[in-house]
C-alpha cells in the first residue's frame, strides 16, 4: 500500500517539474475532507522531494493554491474545522518555505444564499431548481482559476475524484480520460487543464494514509476522522472545482450547507446531534 502512494509521489514530481514554457499553476480543489487531504498530503510530499532531490532550475518554482469555497452558510462545525486546516497550512507551508497558497473564496454579494432568497425571492433549493451550488461553490472557484490563466496562459487544476466512489465518478473518469495521459482539457473552462492523481486509490487506502501518517502542516487527523465518524451519512462531499456536468448537484452531501432543502434529511447534522452536538437542533 504505501509502495502505492509512493508511486503517486514520483508521478507528481515528475509533473510538477515538467519543463512548461509557462510555470502552468496548480490549483487544489480543497473541501477538507478525506479525498482532498490526501491530495494535498501527497502533494505536499512531492514538493518536499523536488526540493531534495531535484537539481536546479527545477526548483520550488511552480505555485500551488489550496483552494477552498465558502459559501457562508456552511455547517458551521465544517467551517471551524475547515478555518483551522487553512491555517495550518498557511503557516507550515511558510515555516517550511513551500510555494503553497491558500485562497478562500466566498461567493458575489448578489450570489449569496440570502440575498437570493430573501432579497431577489428565488425559491430555495430543490430538486427540479438547484441553482445554490453554481452560484454559492462553482463560480467563486472558477472566478479564481480565470485570473489565474489570465495571468499565466493555462493553469492545472488537481481533484481528489476517485474511482472508486461510485459507478458514476468511474464512468465519468474514463469518458474524459486520454489513454497514455496525465491531463485531460476542463470542460468548462478554457485553457484549463485537470488532474486526478488518486483517482485509484480505494477508500480503505484513503483513511489509511489519513490515519497512519502524520499530517505534513501539523494537523490532527484524528479530528478529521471523528468529524466523519461522528456524522456518518452518504459518503459524499459537495464539489467545489466541477469540471464535468456530472457534478451539477450536492444533493447528496455528507457535510452541506445547513440551509440545504435539497434532501428531506441532513443526515450528517442529525448525526452530529445524536453524538452531542445538541446545539445545532435549532438548524
């Protein structure tokens, strides 16, 4: 198994360092949840091993931003953990002198959740109507990834998409995928290009790695583990880098928004109030 991660390691070494005419950056889909950190541990090792090993130029010039969406009505126990995962990155990516940064991004003042709602009078979310997630998670994101290839020309979008997690991700993988290549064009976005570097990993491989070795910014992954333990549900998370129509809902998500109509239930809040969270009963 860990001869498995190491292989992903070298595979993004050998990305990362690919003589681009322009360092192409890389954007990381951030949620923080299981899928996510693994990506960005595997990537944080790889940066650490360019640094190592590689000789110069091909250094630490390339950046890597950890995006991650707010939608300001988030579940509010997400949000505080999310707020600390970003700042722990934040500040071990500066101590250990990584091009890694993070960038949060929230939504247009006439894009948020409440001025739809109560101030223009859209209904809420359902299931014929989902205009929330474009609006409060799709394009903040894409809004980032625009200046960004506006800036250098082409930038490399990296998912935590894998297979494995369902026959609707596995078929969505393969439609887009070229044989014999890493990258495959976004589908919405020009000049945009996408990464799937654990798309094989298995879901037993994923809480492995999160459980087996330390986090490299200094988190506790212990905590990330109880969050899902705690607010068992469908194994599903909210997109917030979409690159096919695939990903057009978040109906189903593990950790949504409290506000979400979508679904009859919230079934990870529900949990997080059978396991103590008893507070959040009002939302």
């Amino acid at each position: 198994m860990e001869k498995k991660f190491q292989d992903i390691i070298d595979e993004l070494v050998d990305q990362y360092t690919y003589a681009d005419k322009t360092e192409r950056p890389w954007i990381i889909g951030f949620s923080g949840g299981k899928d996510s950190t693994v990506l960005l541990t595997l990537v944080w090792r790889a940066l650490e091993k360019v640094r190592k090993e590689m000789p110069f130029p091909y250094q630490l010039r390339r950046p890597v931003y950890v995006v991650c969406v707010d939608t300001m009505v988030e579940n509010p126990i997400i949000e505080e953990y999310i707020d600390d995962v970003l700042s722990k990155i934040e500040q071990a990516a500066r101590d250990n002198q990584l091009p890694i940064f993070v960038k949060k991004t929230i939504p247009k003042i006439e894009a948020t959740y409440w001025v739809n709602v109560l101030g223009k009078g859209y209904p809420v979310p359902n299931t014929v109507f989902r205009w929330c997630t474009d609006k409060l998670k799709i394009r903040p994101t894409l809004s980032f990834i625009t200046e960004q290839v506006d800036e250098k020309g082409e930038a490399i979008v990296l998912i935590g998409t894998r297979i494995s997690e369902s026959s609707n991700r596995a078929k969505t993988v393969k439609r887009h995928e070229i044989k014999g290549k890493r990258l495959t064009k976004h589908t919405n976005h020009q000049n945009t290009y996408v990464y799937s570097p654990i798309k094989n990993l298995h879901l037993e491989e994923v809480w492995y790695l999160i459980n087996a070795f330390p986090s490299p910014w200094g988190y506790d992954n212990s905590k990330l583990f109880k969050i899902y333990a705690d607010a068992s549900a469908d194994d599903y998370e909210c997109p917030s880098v979409v690159t096919d129509k695939s990903h057009s809902s978040c109906g189903q998500s593990r950790f949504g928004c409290w506000t979400c109509t979508v679904v009859k239930e919230d079934k990870s809040m529900s949990a997080l109030i059978d396991n103590g969270e008893d507070w959040m009963r009002p939302l």
